[in-house]
C-alpha cells in the first residue's frame, strides 16, 4: 500500500472559502457572521473525484492523509473565537470527504489556534476530530501569527497541554505554518520552508523530547532545509552540548518527501534513516505543473522515491507504509475500519 502522509483539501467547493472571507470582514466590521453556506455531497463528490482522486488513480498510490487547506487556516486573520467556527466547518468539510471516500481518504485536523492564544484552547476540537469523526492527527503550527513569530517556541511549556492530549490520544502533528502576512515571505516557497526549519531548530535546542519520550512530528515539505544543512544542525548540538541529533530529535521527529525533483529525494533518503521519512506529494498543492526536463508533474514524488535505484526493498516499504502507519498510531485500525464501510468504492 502507498500511503501520501500530506494532502490538503485545496479543490473545496468556492462558497466553503468564500464564507471565511466573509467571517473575517464580517469581525473587521464588528458584525455577526453569515451563516456557513450548503454544500451538497455531489458538490464535494465532483471536487474529488476531478482531483485527488483523479490522480491517486493516476500515481498508483492508495490512501491519502487528509486535511484542510494549510493556508485557508489564516490563524492570524481572525479571533481564536472565529478560528474555531472556521476550524469546524473545515474539519467537518474533510470528514464529508472522508465519509464519501472512506478507502482513499483519512482525515487529519486543523486546530484552531490564535496570536497570543494558549495552545490549550485547541485540545476540545483536536478531541472531536479524533474521537468523533476518526480523524488521526493533527495539523500545528508553529506560527498562528502568520509571520510575525511572536509566539512562543514549540519547547515552551505553554504546548505541554496540547502536547499531553496529542500523546494520550496517540495522534502526531504535521508541524504546518498558514499564510504569510508579509509579502516578503511568498508563502509556499519561503514561508513553509522557512517554518519547517524553524521548527526543527526549536525542537534541537530544546529537550522537549526528555518530557516527552512518545510525541511525533512530523516535519513537512521534505524537512525544509534541514537535510540539506544536516551537518550544520549537527555541528549546532554538539557545540550545544545536545546529545546526538540521532538520540536527541530522531525518535520523534519524522521529514516527507515532497521535494520536487530526483536529486532532492535522493539526498533526503541518503542522510535522513529511512525509518523517519513519510512518503508524501502534498498534491494538489504549491506546485501544481509539468517539470520540463521530465516530462512529469513536480509533485509525482512516487517517482522519485521508485527512482532511487540504490533503496532497498526494506526501506522502501517504510517510506511508502510502514513509517506512517508507526507515526500515525491510529492510522492501521482507522483504515481497517474505513476500508470495510459497506459501499465503499475503489
Ligand atoms: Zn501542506
């Protein structure tokens, strides 16, 4: 089975974005929200199967992890009391896709968090997502402020809640900034990458880990820089005086592959262990045409991952299966369930 650790629900029908466009304004000008909009299951149907679906089929791969769109989340555009009406419509939204696709799609949430707003304040609709609707993980970010970064590091024990409530359920968090409130942070290409070596850092000079020995990460968009600069962060713990990166973030801290061409995921696999790499395309998402000096889309990362001729079989397996299946600790008997609903189809 080919497990994509990393979708967002990018092809929602327009009226579900175009409503939180109407929130925001309608809390800008001190007055009460429209109601949240209809959308009918042929609609979420049509924008699946067009998309997605379409292209699961078309890659070979067979379960998508599923969430809201990562830049529609807009922490900081709004109030945490906001962001948590807008969070449910987008959590419920992706239930709806994972009900109508139960062999193809499992959900992962969205929280909602807020500038200046405990994380604690999350751990409710993180409890839904997760024990109502079968969701299996969550998506956090490190930055609600959307590029300020005038929050605490992810080490800081104002997380410990969320962090208490994310290890009890047994549910990871893909570490996943929003939009960036400044332009000179394009978003996708600055903004995302900028956040997961971020992250990474804070988790290194920290010891979050020592408190909490069974909480996972998984860091998005092949890791950032971080691979690439793996000898730096290694040259930073030891002149930290932190234990081996190995020891220190390894158990815990886990890189997808959506790297966008061959010599990328090749590095990835060749200094990242096999065992923390999350097969991932991140589809239909920040990059979305053909490379040319392929012939293939960016984001066919499957290819990438069978073009690495000197993987073994073993490893294969982990990146393409095993490794979510380990992270995301409900996944096996949520896809156990899913699979066996009665008409589910594909
Ligand atoms: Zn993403």
């Amino acid at each position: 089975m080919i497990i994509d650790c990393h979708g967002h629900y990018t092809t929602s029908p327009p009226q579900h974005e175009a409503w939180r466009a109407k929130q925001v304004a309608a809390l800008k000008d001190g007055v009460a929200a429209p109601p949240r909009p209809v959308i009918t299951d042929d609609e979420i149907r049509e924008s699946i199967e067009g998309g997605q679906l379409h292209i699961q089929r078309e890659r070979g791969t067979d379960v998508t992890i599923f969430s809201p769109r990562a830049a529609g989340m807009g922490h900081h555009l709004a109030t945490a009391e906001a962001n948590a009406v807008w969070s449910v419509a987008c959590n419920d939204l992706v239930h709806r896709v994972c009900a109508l696709f139960p062999r193809n799609f499992i959900g992962v949430c969205q929280l909602p968090q807020a500038p200046g707003v405990s994380p604690e304040s999350c751990i409710a609709e993180l409890r839904r997502c997760i024990e109502e609707l079968g969701f299996v993980g969550c998506n956090l970010n490190p930055d609600p402020s959307g590029g300020h970064w005038s929050g605490l590091p992810l080490t800081d024990r104002s997380w410990y809640p969320l962090y208490e409530a994310m290890v009890e359920l047994d549910v990871p968090a893909m570490i996943h900034v929003s939009s960036s409130c400044n332009p000179n942070f394009h978003a996708t290409g600055a903004h995302y990458i900028n956040g997961d070596t971020s992250a990474f850092m804070q988790l290194l000079q920290g010891d979050l880990f020592a408190d909490f020995p069974t909480l996972r990460f998984i860091i998005p968009h092949g890791g950032g820089a971080v691979p690439y600069h793996w000898g730096r962060y290694r040259g930073l713990a030891q002149d930290m005086k932190q234990p081996l990166l190995t020891e220190h973030l390894l158990n815990n801290v886990f890189f997808d592959t959506c790297v966008y061409h061959q010599p990328g995921a090749e590095l990835l696999a060749k200094v990242i262990p096999a065992k923390n790499i999350l097969f991932a395309s991140e589809t239909i998402g920040a990059v979305q045409g053909i490379d040319p000096e392929t012939g293939h889309y960016f984001d066919d990362t499957r290819r990438y991952i069978d073009g690495i001729d000197w993987l073994g079989d073993a490893d294969r397996q982990l990146i393409f299966e095993g490794n979510a299946r380990a992270v995301y600790g409900r996944l096996s008997a949520q896809l156990a369930r899913q699979q066996s609903t009665e008409g589910a189809t594909t």
